[in-house]
C-alpha cells in the first residue's frame, strides 16, 4: 500500500502537474488524490505576475499604432533599417508585451505549488487558441488568458465558451469582429456607400467545430451558416467609440441578421445578442460537447488513445452537472483509469521544459533563453499553427530533430542550472517512485553532475508523463 | 632556454592571420585585444602551462601499462595490452612501462625525454564518485566543497596581480579549474556548446525499451552526423590554400561534431582533436595570447567493452595524443616553454570486471609533458600491482599526491613560492610536499 501510495504520489505531480519540484512528491504523499483536488478552486486559475494591461489597453495601444504607421505611409514612406523610426519602435514595444506576457506565464508555471491547477488552465488556454498569426492578436493573447479563460476553468463550461466568444483577442482572430449580416442596417448603409461587406463564418465554424460539438456532431454547412448569422453583431469597440468602448466587447445592433434562425433543428426566435447566447448555450449542453471536450481531456492527461471507460465517466459526470468544470477536474483524478501506473503522454516542448525548471528549481529571467529553443522544437511562442490549437500526440513531438534539440537544450541547461548539486537526489526529487533502477544508475554513473542532470531531463521517464 | 625578455611570437603566424583566423573561429574581438603581453615580465613571460582534465576516471593502468609488471596480465585479462614488439602492444618506456599503442605522439615525445608518467598518483579523495573526486581535482581541496575555486585560479592569483597572467578555458563554461577571483577567457570552437559525446550513447542505452524515443534519436543522431561531415569537409577544402597552423585551425569549428564522430571514425576523431590543439596552440602564441589554459575531454569512464588496443577508450587516447600533438606542433618554438598536465579524479579498478571494463578506482596516471622538462624515469613510486600491494584489495594505490605534482609544476616552472603553494592555492598542504625534479 505504502510502494502504491508513493507512485500515485509521483503521478500526481507528474502526470496531472507541471512536473515535480523538489519535496512536491513527499509532500502529495499524504493524500495524492486530495493535494490534486484541493486545487481545485471556484475563483479559478492563478494569474501570471505581473498582470499587464487589459486587452483594451492594449487594443487601444494598437490603433494609435496603425494610425501612425498608416499617416507615415502616406508621407512618403518609411526609411528601411532605420530603428529610431518611431514605428518600427512601437512595433517592437507591442512585440516586447507579448513577450513579456508568455514569460510571466512561464515564470507561474515554473513555480507554482499548485501544478494542476495551472495544467488545467493550460489545457483550456490550448482549447481556446488564440494565435500570435496577426500582430495585433499577439498583444492580446496574454490579456485574453487572463480575463476569459483563467477565472472561469473551474466554472461553467457555457460560461467559459461565452467569455471566450465575446474576447476581442477571439473576436479579432476569428474574424468575427467584422462579421456583418447580409440584411443588416450596417450592410443596407455599406452597399449604398459602395462598400463590400458581408457574413463572415470563420468564428462560428470553429466554435462548433473544435470548442464544443466537434466536428462529427453532425451539423451541416447550413447550421455553420445559420448561426454566424446568429453571431453577426459581437464586435469590438473600434477607435472612434467612446473611450469605455474601445477594445471591448461590443454588440452591433445595426450589424446583427434580423430574423428567426435554425440551427441543428432548434429554433432561436431571440433577438439581438441573446440569439447567439442562446444557441451557445445549447452547445455547451448538448451531448456531443460533452464528449467532445471529455475525449480530449483524457487524451491530454493520460493517453494518446484514452481508455473509453475514463471517457464514458467524465461525459456522463459533463451531462449530470451541467459542465460544472470543477467536477469534472475532480472526476478527473477520481478515475481509476487516469493512475495506470504507464506513463503514455510524451510531454509537449513547453511542459518539457517547464518540468525541466520545475526539476532544477529554477526560473527562466530572460525570454532569451526561452522563446528560441520552443521555436526551434516545434513549439513557437504563442503561436499555435491553427484555431485548433497544438497537438499534444507523442507522434508529433517525439520527432528525430526536436529530440536532437531537447538534447542540446538539456546538455547547455544542465551546465548552467545543476549548481554543485547531486544529479541523484535531483533524479528522486524528479521522478520519485516512476524513477526506474536503469535511469537511477545511469545518473549516478554520469561523468559530471551536468551529465547527470542531462541524463535525467532526457530519460524516457521524464520526457513522459 | 631563449632569451627570457624577448617577446614570444610564432614565426608562422602573423597578427593579421591571428586576427583573420580568429574571425573563422567566431572568437571575439575583445579576445584579440586585451593587455600588451608585457604584463607578465621576466622569465615568467615566456612560460606557458596548460591543464587538462579527463573526466570520467582515466583507467591509468592503460594509459601507461605496466606490462613488465607480473600481475599485469592476470588482473588484466582481455583488457590487458600486449607487451612490446608485439602486434598492438605497449609502446616501450622502460622495464616495466609503456604508453598505450594510441598515444603515438606521447611516445614520440618520451623518447626525446619531453613526456614522462606518474603511474600513481590520485588527489586525498577516496569516495570513488565522478562528481566528489572532480570536484577535489580541480579544487586543490582535501575534501569536497573544499573551495568554491579553482587552484589554477589560484594560482594565477599567487603570481601577481590580477591580469598578470592571463588564462583561458576551452569549453562552454568554465570549469571550477579555472573558476575563482581572476577573470579567465573561455572559448568554445564554433562558438557552440561543446557536445558531451557520451550522451547520445547513454541515451540510446536507456531508450532501448521505449521504440519510439529511440528510433526518434537514431534518426536524429544521423541526419546530424552527414551535416557535420559535410560541414568538416567544407572546413577541410577551405584548408587547402591557407597553410599557416592557426589558419588550419580555422577547421576546428567543426569540432563538436569530432566528439560524435570519434564513435564511428576514430582516426577522424583524432584529426578532429588535432586542429584543436592546434587551435589552442594558435590562441596561445598571439602576441597577447594567454598563458594559461584549461581544457577538459570527457567519456573515460569505461565500465564495459572498454577495449585494449582498440576499442572505446583507446579512440578517447588517440583523441586525447592528437590533441597534444596539434598543440605541440602548435606551439612551434613556444614549446620549450610550455608543460602539460593531463589528470583524472581516478583510476579504475585493476581487475578487469564482468563486462570487460572497468570500475571506479583511486590512483592512476598523469601525464606531464613539455619542451624543457628534466629527463627522468617516473614521476613518484610504483606501488606495484602485487595482490598486498592493491589499495583495499582492488585499486592501484596511491604513491603520489596529485596536488604534490601540480605543485612541483607551479614551483618550478613558473616560480611560484612555496608559501602561497601550501596556503592560497592549495590549502592546508604544508604536508604535501612538490615533485622535484621534473622541469
């Protein structure tokens, strides 16, 4: 019972947290099923430090911006290399924002108590990605994590997918905020202006596609369509609002599709924002949302292929509590099916290296030091190759060059980060119970404490969660 | 001996070559600049030490083996070198030692009475732990933490000012040789992290269970070892109209690959070796050039297969003797003036083990070379190898102070005082008195 207890302990830490810190392990031993739960919190996920401006300032920041670029270009251009062009200096400051946004959340991750709780929040950060694919949605990417997805992780799930959906960062990237129903007033006036507008379906699309019913529900492209129109109206308060409206949410009454609309065989006869609310509220509730967001969940925490009893309960847990969030972390760690003792996730290159802090106790200061090694494994900072957000199969990250690179990263790491330290005691603090006789040896036969640390960051235990 | 006053400067080399082959090299111009080489006088100024440590516990009874010893061959088994004039045998010293067939340029230099061994020298750590042990060797403490610097650093500081004589480690940080109140250049070829060439080959080791991790890192090792090839053969074309050492040095960039291609090609390994020692030779004859150099190989930690006179830790030899005969020819006139050291925390075990290796031990073999070293027989006693003899019935035993041979070097070769030995640089050590009689 005791040798159980102390490999559901490393699992814990491992499996459902960022990776151990030393004297984490010993201290979920106790109760590992309560260290993970007590996490749990209704006020939601931690928040990086220190918090940045709003994505309404930042959006505000970001129109001052292009107008001034756009009134340099109409002056006859810009001087090409010319670094004191002021610009090319917002640019980068706006650049140097969005990188200090991902440091303070690696910085969290690095150093939190409460590994689960930041892994959770992660997972719905990744399940409502916002991509750095646009300038302007890179400013707000730090700001969209911390207004809609970190205090509502442990809520209602309708409630996460309404902040969301009505994000400016989500807004803009998906398009939406442009969005304009064809019988609208808004595209009455534009048409008579000679101005093209119209429905733009990119946000609704993926809202049902990959946030809630996923794409095998069996809704069609009139659906999609149906309830863009719905959509049509959630904007963004552009520069010439009053300043409380800039770069917020926004409902354009005059851009909203009037009328009744169908979407997968209901009815909404709402008018307004409240269409769209409405038929967000039904997906969050329908029976393929749930399996959907369940099958993802144990395919991120414990198998690439998750067992189907692990996925069946946390649907049926889904459906019984409405999407209250919190329970459904809770039925998480109650599966028996999420302990097996085989560790099946390959970490990503940002757990990987969050583990790899976490393990040598430290705290990247510089995003030098980190930004260009994600990119170079595959994981570009804040910038996920698609709405879908990254992938987290073994297939994906455990790839010949990414390996050749965790290598390189681990070696120059180790250098730098072992300090006088025995590798061995590292490797137990690390890994406690999961570490195995043949990487516990082949530590403490390493030629230098570097090597030793190198080998630990390297194992298959470590690289697998 | 020259003439103590005149400045050192190679013949072959001029600051314009210096300075182009520096650009190659990706060495920093701030590197090139530095104080007039004025700054260390007298005799002083033409002396030149450099320290490597192999890590890993070099297994001595290979690097110079006793095979006129009589429990030699025994102990040994199939690990156990031929003796001289026989196929792959031991290159002849003496009676009773020779060096390993794979340093070809060690012996050649023994014979001019310019590299001599001490078969048994190890430093006061007996825990037999890599990190404990190193940490000894390159402290000049007696216990481990003993000091948070390096006695090299140290001794820097005992011979004057700061920036007197200057030091450099090669390698991506410095290791705690160096490391202390006296500000130390580093460099590492082609301004990479050097790579630890063990890695890859534990690595594969404990992947052997998990398919997926280790087709992944096989695939991986490959495509880079045909990029680095291709990327030394780049080198190698360059070298072909550029004649000057330090220039030929220039293809030294590809180094890091030379770690990881020594597993497979180990002649191209020690060629690899050779264009560092070269390169070193280079950075250290600039007329600015530093005098004092640390420089570390690891992979000697050799537990099974460790081969004889082929084989895992003869293609580490080989590397190691094209090293020092890259630098030596580096070096050009400069080497009447320069000593060498190369130590490991410790030797392994005098029995061969189980799997054809060999386990952690305490003495082994330095090796101490140099333009102007006094002729001699080995440095300090040999304990032999008789069952009595073996320390806790299994090790060479220790017959030598390390820190008695590193101080005989700093005493005689570059004067440094007794006192200062036996305080600042290593403490506690009035006891441990210096070699004599090797420079």
């Amino acid at each position: 019972m005791a040798i159980d207890r102390d490999l559901r302990a490393a699992i814990a830490v491992t499996r459902f947290g960022l990776g151990a810190r030393a004297g984490e392990i010993e201290a979920a031993r106790a109760d590992p099923e309560g260290w993970l739960t007590g996490q749990v919190r209704p006020g939601g996920a931690d928040q990086p430090q220190p918090g940045g401006p709003t994505a309404a300032q930042r959006f505000a920041e970001f129109r001052d911006y292009a107008q001034e670029r756009r009134e340099e270009k109409a002056e006859g251009g810009i001087q090409k290399g010319d670094k004191a062009d002021p610009v090319r200096m917002a640019a980068r400051l706006l650049r140097d924002d969005t990188g200090a946004d991902f440091l303070a959340r690696v910085q969290l991750a690095a150093t939190t108590d409460a590994g689960f709780r930041e892994r959770w929040a992660l997972f719905w950060c990744n399940h409502f990605t916002v991509s750095a694919t646009k300038l302007v949605t890179a400013t707000l990417i730090g700001p969209f994590e911390q207004e809609a997805i970190r205090p509502n992780v442990f809520g209602r799930f309708q409630d996460l997918l309404i902040a969301s959906s009505t994000h400016p960062a989500m807004l803009i990237y998906l398009d939406q905020a442009q969005s304009i129903g064809p019988d609208s007033l808004a595209a009455g006036r534009m048409a008579r202006g000679g101005k093209a507008g119209g429905l733009n379906e990119n946000l609704a699309r993926e809202i049902m596609e990959l946030h809630t019913v996923g794409v095998d529900a069996g809704y069609s492209q009139a659906d999609v369509t149906e309830f863009a129109r719905a959509m049509t109206g959630f904007s963004v308060g552009g520069p010439r609002m009053a300043p409380d409206q800039v770069g917020r949410f926004m409902f354009r009454e005059a851009a909203h599709q009037p009328g009744a609309r169908t979407i997968m065989g209901r009815r909404y006869g709402q008018d307004g924002q409240a269409q769209a609310l409405a038929v967000m509220k039904d997906l969050a509730a329908s029976p393929h949302t749930a399996h959907h967001l369940a099958t993802k969940l144990a395919a991120h925490f414990v198998a690439d292929d998750p067992p189907p009893a692990l996925v069946e309960r946390l649907k049926r847990n889904y459906l019984d509590t409405h999407g209250d969030l919190a329970a459904l972390a809770r039925t998480l760690v109650a599966a028996p099916e999420a302990w097996a003792p085989e560790a099946r996730k390959f970490k990503t290159p940002y757990e990987f290296m969050v583990s790899g802090w976490r393990a040598a106790g430290t705290t990247p200061q510089d995003l030098k030091g980190v930004a260009p090694i994600l990119n170079g494994m595959g994981q570009k900072v804040f910038s996920a190759p698609s709405p879908k957000g990254w992938p987290d199969e073994t297939a994906i990250w455990c790839a010949p060059d990414a390996i050749i690179k965790r290598m390189a990263w681990s070696e120059g790491f180790a250098a730098g980060a072992v300090a006088g330290r025995d590798p061995s005691q590292l490797a137990r603090d690390a890994l406690g119970a999961r570490l195995t006789p043949l990487v516990a040896q082949a530590v403490a036969r390493a030629e230098t404490r570097p090597e030793g640390l190198a080998i630990l960051l390297m194992s298959p235990e470590f690289q697998r969660r | 001996m020259s003439d103590p006053s005149s400045p050192v400067a190679s013949p072959a080399l001029s600051r314009r070559d210096a300075l182009r082959a520096a650009v190659g090299l990706g060495v920093t111009v701030e590197f090139l600049g530095g104080r007039a080489f004025a700054a260390a006088d007298g005799a002083l100024a033409s002396k030149k030490l450099v320290v490597i440590i192999c890590r890993g516990g070099m297994d001595g009874l290979s690097v110079s083996p006793p095979v006129g010893d009589p429990n030699y061959a025994a102990l040994r088994g199939a690990i156990a070198l031929p003796g001289f004039d026989q196929p792959g045998g031991a290159l002849a010293l003496d009676h009773t030692f020779g060096l390993h067939p794979a340093l070809t340029s060690v012996h050649a230099l023994a014979l001019k009475g310019q590299a001599r061994i001490a078969p048994a020298v190890a430093t006061p750590d007996r825990a037999r732990s890599h990190f404990e042990a190193q940490d000894v060797l390159e402290s000049g403490g007696t216990v481990v933490y003993g000091t948070s610097s390096g006695w090299l650093n140290r001794a820097l500081q005992a011979m004057g000012p700061a920036g007197r004589v200057q030091a450099i480690s090669i390698g991506a940080t410095a290791p705690l040789l160096l490391r202390g109140k006296v500000e130390a250049a580093s460099w590492a070829p082609g301004g990479a992290p050097e790579r630890d060439h063990r890695l890859p080959g534990i690595l594969q080791d404990l992947y052997a269970h998990d398919p997926v991790l280790s087709q992944a890192l096989a695939s991986g090792l490959s495509t880079e070892s045909m990029a680095r090839i291709a990327s030394a053969d780049a080198n190698h074309a360059l070298m072909a109209d550029a004649p000057s050492p330090a220039m030929a040095a220039g293809a030294a960039q590809a180094q890091p690959a030379a770690a990881a291609l020594a597993r497979f090609n180990p002649r191209q390994g020690a060629e690899q070796a050779r264009k560092l020692g070269a390169t070193l030779a280079g950075l250290m004859i600039q007329p600015d050039g530093k005098q004092v150099a640390g420089v570390s190989f690891d992979g000697f930690d050799t537990h099974a297969n460790q081969g004889a006179a082929q084989g895992q830790l003869a293609n580490r030899l080989a590397y190691l003797d094209g090293f020092l005969d890259g630098l030596v020819t580096g070096l050009g006139p400069a080497w009447k003036d320069t000593v060498v050291v190369a130590a490991t925390e410790f030797g392994r075990t005098a029995h061969v083990n189980g799997t054809a290796g060999t386990d952690h031990g305490t003495a082994s073999t330095a090796l101490v070379l140099g333009g102007g070293l006094k002729r001699g027989g080995i440095v300090g006693d040999w304990p032999t190898l008789q069952p009595a003899a073996l320390f806790e019935n299994r090790d060479t035993a220790p017959t030598l102070d390390m820190r008695g041979l590193f101080k005989g070097v700093l005493a005689d070769h570059l004067g440094v005082d007794r006192r200062a030995l036996d305080t600042l640089v290593f403490p506690d050590s009035a006891a441990v008195a210096p070699a004599a009689g090797i420079v």
